[in-house]
C-alpha cells in the first residue's frame, strides 16, 4: 500500500523505496532469518514485569518477515527520545536475549537495521499521505512528510546507531 498514497510528485522517494525494496529482496530467507514476527512491538503493545518478562499483545500487523526487521520496529519506536520507553536499555538487553533464545540470529542483520528503518518510515510517509486525505489540517502528519522528506532526500538515519554494537546480547 505504500505506492499507492505517496503522491506521483514525491517520484524521488518513490525511487529510493523501489531501490530499498531491492535490496531487501537480497536478503537471506531461512528459518533463522524469517518467520512470523509481531511487527508492531512498541512500548504501547507490551510491558514487562518485575521478573523481566516482557508480554506482547496486539497482534494485528504480523506477517512473514525478517526476524531483524521485528526486532528493528523495538528499536524504531524506543530509540526515538519522544517515544522511548523508560528503561530502553534494559528493554534492548532483555527482548535481544529473550529473541535470541527463540532463533540463532545471524549478526551479520544488524547492520540491516538502518534500513528497516527506512522501510518504517516509508510506511508510516505513506499513511500520514493516507490521513492528509481524511484531515488535511493534520499537523503532525504534515511535519512528518515534511522531516521524512529531508531525511530520505538527504540519506539521514531515522537514528544515528552502531547497531552492531548490540551482538553482545544476541545468542548468549
């Protein structure tokens, strides 16, 4: 659906979304790399208790995709300082641990990462095209085609990360 609310005259972000696509379609697909993942883990759809177990609910946006791209949606919406969750960090060290516990990740992905990113924010440039079309007063949808625009134009990360860095906690 991306495609269809990115307005022919944002045809270089339409460009740079059919390259991402591209290089996505490279990526390895086996049972360590893709499944059914949750896709839509932020700190509004799970928590964690006292004994660290973290508890997803709202499953309406799994499919079949990469493991890193689910894990990439986490730290998508709890690095961002407006969105984080309180305890980002002890979020990251549990949910990498507890993830690897279920799949042998492959640490070669998390330098994909960045481009999980950009394939979120395409999706979410789409949809706030999407609500302009229902509310045309949408401020925040407007400041973020406006910030999304720059950042893909400029090839800016949605955030700055040596996502490598993370291995540390995966397959421990």
């Amino acid at each position: 659906m991306i495609e269809k609310y990115i307005p022919s005259c944002d045809a270089f972000i339409l460009q740079k979304y059919k390259e991402l696509i591209n290089h996505l379609k490279t990526l390895p697909r086996n049972n360590d790399s893709y499944g059914l993942i949750h896709y839509d883990a932020h700190w509004w759809n799970f928590f964690i208790n006292d004994k660290n177990k973290i508890t997803l609910f709202d499953f309406e946006e799994c499919n079949y995709n990469w493991f890193i791209n689910d894990i990439a949606m986490v730290f998508f919406y709890n690095m961002e300082p407006e969105y984080a969750h309180p305890n980002k960090e002890r979020l990251f060290k549990h949910f990498l641990y507890g993830y690897s516990k279920e799949n042998k990740l492959d640490l070669s992905f998390l330098k994909e990462i960045p481009h999980f990113f950009r394939l979120r924010e395409f999706a979410l440039y789409s949809e706030c095209y999407r609500q302009l079309e229902i509310d045309s007063n949408n401020v925040w949808c407007r400041n973020f085609i406006k910030d999304t625009k720059n950042r893909i134009e400029n090839d800016i990360p949605w955030i700055d990360f040596d996502f490598e860095s993370l291995a540390e906690y995966i397959n421990v």
